[in-house]
C-alpha cells in the first residue's frame, strides 16, 4: 500500500509543473507589447520544437528499438498521423466561427494538451514498472523522471495561460485553462498503470504522433505570426532561446 501511494504522489509531479507555469500569467501586465509578444510567440516555437525532438522523438525511437522494431518506422507513421490529424482539425476549425486569433490559440491549447499524454504514459511505464518490482526500475528513478517532466511542464503551462491573458481572458481563467491542459498528465499515467500491457507496445507510436502535432502547429500557426509585422527577428531570439532551454532540460534530465 505504501508503494501505491508514493507512486500516486509520483505521478502527479509533472502536473505540479504545469500548474506552476500557468500561474506565472498572475505576473503578467495587463497589456504587453509587441516585442514581449514575438518573444513569446518564439519562445513558445522553440519550446515545441525541442519537446518534439528530446521528449517524444528520440524516446520513440529508442523504445522502438527495445521493442525489436525498425526504429524509424514508428517515428515516422506516427509523425505523419500527427501532421495529417491536426491538418484534419485544423480544416473542420475553420468551418467553425470563432474570434480573432482564436483558432490558433486553441491549436496551441490542443498540441501542448496532446503531447502532454504520451509524457504522462511515459511516467506511468515507470510507476507500473516500480510497481510490478521484476522491471529493474526503482521509485528514485520514476520520481526523477517524474520531475524531469515537471521541469519541461513549466514554460508549457505559460505558454497557455500568458496567450490566453493577452486575448482578454482573466488571470484565473487563463491559469485554469493551463492546469486543466496538464492533467491529463495524471489521468494517462494511471490508465497506463491500469492498461499497461495494452498501451506499452504502441507507446512508440503515441510519442512521435504527439510530436507530429507539435511540428505542425508551429509550421501552420506560430512561425507566421513571428514574420508578422515587425520585429520579426525577436521572435527568431524567442524560438532560439526556447529551444536551447527544453533542449537543456530534456538532455540534463533525461
């Protein structure tokens, strides 16, 4: 029972993460300027772009190998499915009326929300493998995953709440909406947990299709609003500081 309960305490980690990167919207003024937008916006690509590479693609990659499979083909059917599943949604959005800039904002809500499901089934591999107590994983080494993806859900849950300020959402709606897009965390690592015979084998699958969506998200919706304008070049500093910064956190902590 008291392994059960470190490993509840466990999985909620990286939701922690999100929640703290929501709140940073309280800090955030009333109106921000152009400069700070572009940085953001860029900051945001880079994140994604990182994300997609250190946490979903190379983890495909490897535990496909694991599996005694080619590698590269989970990467890359489950790239393309992600391109093609956010291509589809992204045509039925625009049947759909919505306000200015409210389709690419609730792009970004759905990619960040997506890729955060393969994070929480990659903590609950761990969890049910500490559990199971024949997978060679210890509780220290989920917990230190557990909190590697608590560290990279930091400037994921900002890059939902601060847009979502700047649109004219209130600070504690905006906040909401950026812990709601991390629990799924939680709940995809408990039904891993539950599921795990089921889930562990396209797990590889789940993690690049993730990636896909990110990839495409930042192509369709957030590069084109970085050129918008001008200032354009601070948003090439955001995308460059974005990614070194996930790109750190995802090597360091890995």
């Amino acid at each position: 029972m008291e392994n059960v309960l470190y490993s509840i305490a466990g999985i909620l980690i990286p939701f922690f993460g999100t929640s703290l990167g929501s709140s940073f919207v309280f800090f955030l003024k009333k109106n921000m300027n152009e400069k700070i937008q572009k940085l953001i916006v860029g900051f945001a690509s880079g994140v994604m772009i990182a994300a997609s590479v250190w946490s979903l693609i190379l983890p495909s990659v490897e535990m496909a190998e694991n599996q005694g499979v080619l590698p590269w083909i989970p990467a890359a059917v489950g790239v393309l499915a992600g391109v093609a599943f956010l291509i589809v949604i992204n045509k039925l959005a625009k049947k759909i009326e919505v306000k200015k800039n409210g389709k690419k904002l609730n792009m970004l809500i759905f990619s960040v929300t997506l890729h955060n499901i393969p994070e929480g089934m990659a903590v609950g591999v761990c969890f049910a493998g500490f559990l199971a107590g024949n997978a060679g994983i210890s509780l220290l080494e989920a917990i230190v995953l557990a909190i590697g993806i608590a560290i990279q859900n930091i400037p994921e849950g900002a890059i939902i709440s601060m847009p979502l300020k700047m649109q004219g959402t209130s600070k504690k709606k905006a906040f909401l909406y950026g812990v709601l897009s991390g629990i799924v965390e939680p709940i995809s690592a408990i039904i891993t947990v539950l599921l795990l015979n089921i889930v562990v084998p396209i797990l590889p699958y789940l993690l690049s299709f993730a990636a896909g969506a990110m990839i495409f998200v930042v192509i369709e919706e957030l590069v084109p609003e970085i050129h918008q304008g001008k200032k354009s070049m601070l948003g090439v500093i955001g995308v460059t500081i974005g990614f070194i910064i996930m790109m750190v956190l995802d090597i360091a902590l890995g």
